[in-house]
C-alpha cells in the first residue's frame, strides 16, 4: 500500500511476506530507569525495591540511575583495587548479576546524603552470597586504625549492617539486606558518595531503620497465598469499573460506557480484590484489581478464551468454565442495514488507494454499496504531501451514509510535517484515521535509542497533540511481525500517543501459504503488544472466494473487532460474493491465544518488548533490543521465580506470565 501497486507490493515482500510495499498499554508505575534521570526528573521506581523510607526522611532525591553491571554497583560500595573489592567484584559477576537501580538523596537537617540501591541476582542463594561477601569487603577496605562493627538478623531477611569509624574524618554506614534473589543496601557517610560528598553521614541507628523497613516489605511480600472468596456486586460496582477504565486506559478508553449487564463478578484472593466485567465494542472481559485503599485500578484483559490471566482459584469461584464471557466478533456478518458500528475501524472496511481508478466519488459509493460495506479508507497522504482526491471525496461519500476515514503512507524522514498532513484529513472529517508504515522505517535501527522509535515516536506525538484522540487512530504494516524484527511496532503501539488498533496485511495470496497458516503466525505475535486487531486482506492475488470468506471467520474467531480489504480498485466481480455476505460463517470456532518463541540473539522489536516486560515486573534490564546473555539471565529469573524450567528462552508460557499486569 501507498507509493506502489499490490502486485508490485507482493513482488517485493520476500520471503517474509511484507506485503504493501513496503493497541499492553504503557508500562505500570514502578518500571526501572533506563539510563540517567534528567535534571529535576526522577521516574517511578518499584516501590518494594528501592527504599521508600528514604525519602520520608526529608532527603531530596538528587540522582537516579541505572546499574547496568556488577562495576557499577561496587565502586561506592568498595574500591575494586584491593583484595576484598577484587573478591566481591568476582561474587557479584558469579552470581548472575542482572541489573538494578540506585538513588542518591542529598543532605536533610543538617545530615549528609543517603544512596540506597536495588540489584536482581539469579537466586536467593547468589543474592545472599553477595551480601556477605559485599560486608567483608566494606569491612576490609577500613582505613587503618579505623573501628568496624558488623551485626544483625531481624525478621524474614538477614541484615548485614557494616560500620566504619575512622580516627579522623567521617564514619560510614552500609546495610545490606538479601530478600529472595534481591540484593538491597542502604549507605550513609562520605562513601555514599557522589550526591554529597564530605558532608557528615547518617548514624548506623537511621541506616539499620532504613534497612529494616526493606526487610519488613520483602517479608510482607513473600505472604502465603489463600482461597480465593466471592465479593457482593451492584450497580454501583460496575460504575466503579467504568471510571477506572477510563483512567486506566486513558486514552484508548474513549467514551465511558458501562459494563454489559450481568458480566461483573467480583472475588478477594491473597487479600486483593479482583474483578472482571465486559464492556460495549470489547471482544473480551477486562481485569480490574482493588488497592490497598479500597480505589479500583484497570489491569487489562484476560488474555483470550480460557482466561489465562485470571487466577485457578478465581475461576473456580466465579463458576467459569473453558471460555471467559464474550461476544460474537462483528466482522462474521457485513454491516447489513441499520447496524452502526462502535467504531470506524470495526466490522468491514474496504481500501481506496487511487479515486480517480474507481470512477471517484459516485464510483466508491456504488461499488461499496454492492459490497454491502459502509466504511471506506481513502488516502489522503503521502509523506508530507496532502492528497486532494480526499477533500473532493469526502463530503459526497458521507451524504450517502458512508462513514470515511483518511489513510497516509509515511516514510519517517520528516516525521513533524507528516503528522501535519494525517491531521489536515482529520479536520477535513475522517472518522478515523490509518497510519501505514513499512520498509523505511526497518532501515533505521533498533531500540528505543534507535532513529526508528525516535521518528515513530514523534510523529505519533505530534498527531495527537494537533488531533487529540477524539478519533481512533490504527496502524497499518507488516502481517509476520518475527519476518521484520527491526520494524518499530512499539513506538507506534505503546506510550501514551499510540495508535488505538493495528491492521496487519494478511496477504497469504502474495505469500503463497494458506489463509489459515499466514493468520496463525500474524495473531501469535500481535499478542505481544495488547493492541486490538483489525486485519487486512489483499483481493489483487487472485485470492479465491472461499478463503475471503475464511479469512473473515478466522478474525471472528481470534476475537479480532474488524477487518478490511485492499483493495477497491484490484477486487474482481467473483469475489464481491465473499465481500458482501450477509455473514461469512454461522458460528466461527473460537480459537485459543496463542504466544510465539522468541529465543535469546535476536534483536528486534520484538526483543524490545520482551525487555520492557521484564522492566514492568522488576527485573532491570537494558531496553536495547537485544536479547543478549543479561536478558536471558533475567528471563531464566523470572522462569525461576515462578515455578518453570529457567531455560532462558521466551516460549508461550513465559509471554503468557509476562503479558500479565504485575500487582501493585
């Protein structure tokens, strides 16, 4: 789609499959830092994992910084040039160092500054191997003549806490506390370093407060799961899920609207409360989790038919058996007369690309009419150059009931006058509006540093700031996601500017596979990213009408909202008969979610996303791209955190843990 024809597009998709040519929300509250903080700027952290007391004792945070290997976090903790600092670098290098996170506070009441950090270690057993060998450090690299005390245990985890008294000059104060594979220390004294040097330090009775509130939190972390209970539900409970919606999803909620009556259930497990109700225009229940202060927050879907992110026990409770409530997927039947869609990007669509080819205005609107279909793409752009066919068809094509969105094809190389010509077709009255993007932007990198996510990033920013997200926006590209790994779906799919819905290019015509196979690959790794589905057909490879008909019932079974064609002008007569079926299948066999393998050496989107999970659920790693030996260290973590082989490898099982929203 867009500067070339679909024989052309097919011709140079290759053997991934590319086609024309060519909505996991953002991450929780409590993701890791990526680098360093910018002055006055200091991202959330994971509550449980850097020491929150701190700040309550006045301290202002001065610095927050990644610890991006084991080097990093010795330094202030002891001089790598001795012995004991030469032992602990060997400890923490052995002991499966992943990442962390460090914050340095500065001085308060006349009291010097604090750092406190957090570190991921590959088992509990490394991570306290590491805090004994880090106490013995610190205790040998005492200046001479200097006094050293090292004490105590207290409650679920064992505290080292190292004093160091010189004769002269500031005393020292580091507390170590191993909680399951987390290493945590709490540091005062000159040695804490950096945010403010030579001031006096805190005494070791506020760093021992300090630590022991780190231990009291990894202790009340670590409590025995219980049954799950039933939880009563009214009215008023359901327009409680309603309001957190909306501030949940932001702004991919759009309207508020209630949920469907009778599909909000409600249960306490391991004292949280959780909850699930359907939604108007949703293919799926959604997940709502209760806070410690009663407020309801939205935590996402349940992860398909069979409910894979709900708890055994809540299933249990709330009588569900092999399939979560949902409704039938709309892109089974056409329109038909008098439906009226929830959204633009829902039901059936077909392509414009050249007006002028389909006999303009009076053209679209009686072949459209044939089809049985009443949303049409029309191209309104091209880079930064505004396509006048738009601001001539638009108005004739709604005066005849149809509903238009505007469609451009970007190239990423001037990103802010782009997003410029998407929004002119928004004020000229699109309903919607499709971003196709493709080859360009595969040439430009990878990660979230890469040229790519940069450009991509900004022109999404940029649209909604001029167009808001009063229109829903989509993004059309690449079917086979694992063929084009470089290619930034993230930066168009995640953040708070991402596009509302992906259309993957299923042409299994140019392809040369089966419908079915080319939609099992494009839907396991579109699960990835937690984003509506709306899927594209081609009609220009002599695709046959029984597998135009297939393909809609495939969608409708995968759970997808809606489907369209490319495109008007390549459709032939024989297969208008697939296009405007009243309804393609009677009932579509509901398929079950299926999750991809991705294996540690690949870089790629794809890897990314796979970082940014880890990230969400407290494990720190660098967000590059690159599934390289730390992430697979911090995959086998989290395998091993829950139960499964640590193998290191992202398998179905993995994503279908990982996709998950981690619990506050």
């Amino acid at each position: 789609m867009g500067t070339m024809s679909g024989r052309r597009a097919a011709r140079t998709a290759g053997s991934a499959g590319a086609g024309r040519g060519g909505i996991v929300a953002a991450l929780v509250a409590g993701a890791f830092l990526a680098g360093t903080a910018p002055a006055g700027a200091v991202p959330a952290v994971a509550p449980e994992r850097l020491v929150d007391p701190v700040e309550a004792s006045g301290r202002p945070v001065a610095v927050q910084r990644e610890l991006a290997g084991a080097e990093a976090l010795l330094g202030p903790v002891v001089s790598p040039a001795g012995p004991a600092g030469r032992r602990a670098l060997r400890a923490a290098r052995s002991a499966g160092f992943i990442g962390g996170s460090e914050r340095l506070f500065g001085p308060a009441e006349g009291r010097g500054g604090l750092r406190s950090w957090a570190v991921r270690l590959r088992t509990a057993g490394d991570a306290a191997g590491l805090r004994d060998a880090l106490a013995r450090a610190v205790a040998a690299g005492a200046p001479a003549g200097a006094r050293t005390a090292r004490t105590g245990v207290r409650g679920a985890a064992t505290i080292r806490l190292v004093t160091v008294t010189p004769r002269s000059g500031a005393a020292r104060a580091v507390a170590l506390v191993a909680a399951g594979p987390w290493l945590h220390g709490v540091e005062a004294g000159p040695a804490a370093g950096r945010a403010a040097a030579g001031e006096p330090g805190a005494d070791a009775a506020e760093v021992r407060t300090l630590a022991g509130a780190v231990a009291d939190r990894a202790a009340a972390l670590a409590a025995a799961p219980g049954p799950a209970t039933p939880l009563p539900v009214d009215a008023a409970l359901g327009e409680t899920l309603a309001d957190a919606r909306v501030f949940g999803r932001g702004a991919r909620a759009g309207a508020r609207v209630s949920p469907r009556e009778g599909t909000v259930q409600a249960a306490e497990l391991d004292g949280v409360g959780h909850a699930i109700a359907l939604f108007p225009g949703a293919a799926e229940p959604e997940r709502f989790l209760r806070r410690a202060d009663g407020t309801w927050r939205w935590a996402g879907d349940v992860g398909g038919p069979g409910c894979p992110r709900l708890d055994a026990a809540l299933r249990e409770v709330w009588g569900l058996a092999a399939t979560c409530p949902a409704r039938l997927s709309p892109v089974a039947a056409a329109a038909g007369p008098g439906r009226v869609a929830d959204s633009p990007l829902e039901g059936v669509a077909i392509w414009v690309w050249e007006a002028p080819k389909v006999g303009g205005p009076e053209g679209i609107i009686r072949r459209a009419r044939a089809l049985g279909i009443d949303t049409v793409y029309l191209k309104s752009g091209d880079g930064v150059n505004h396509w006048r066919q738009f601001d001539a068809a638009i108005g004739p094509l709604r005066d005849a009931g149809l509903r238009v969105c505007g469609w451009q094809y970007i190239y990423g190389r001037r990103p802010v006058e782009e997003a410029r010509v998407a929004a002119r077709a928004v004020r000229g009255g699109a309903e919607c509006f499709i971003v196709n993007a493709e080859a360009e932007f595969e040439r430009m990198g990878v990660g979230r540093a890469s040229a790519a996510h940069r450009r991509a990033r900004a022109y999404m920013r940029v649209l909604r700031r001029l167009v808001g997200h009063r229109v829903p926006v989509g993004l059309s590209s690449f079917a086979y996601i694992d063929g084009h790994p470089r290619f930034p779906y993230s930066a168009f799919l995640h953040g708070p500017d991402a596009a509302d819905a992906v259309l993957p290019q299923v042409y299994w015509g140019a392809f040369r596979v089966p419908v079915a196979t080319a939609m099992a690959r494009t839907a396991s790794w579109h699960t990835l990213y937690g984003v509506p589905v709306a899927p594209t057909a081609g009609t220009y490879s002599r695709e046959r009408v029984a597998d135009l008909r297939r393909f809609r019932c495939l969608a409708a079974g995968l759970g997808w909202f809606g489907v369209s064609y490319w495109s008007l002008q390549h459709t032939r007569a024989q297969q208008t008969r697939a296009l405007s079926s009243e309804r393609a299948c009677a009932t579509p066999a509901v398929a079950p979610r299926e999750y991809p393998v991705l294996r540690p050496g690949k870089r790629g989107d794809p890897s990314l996303v796979l970082q940014e999970r880890l990230v969400a659920w407290g494990y720190p790693v660098r967000r590059d791209g690159h599934y390289g030996p730390r992430t697979r260290a911090a995959v086998a973590a989290f395998q091993l955190d829950r139960g499964a082989r640590p193998d290191g490898v992202a398998g179905p099982a993995t994503w279908a843990l990982l996709l998950e929203t981690p619990a506050p």
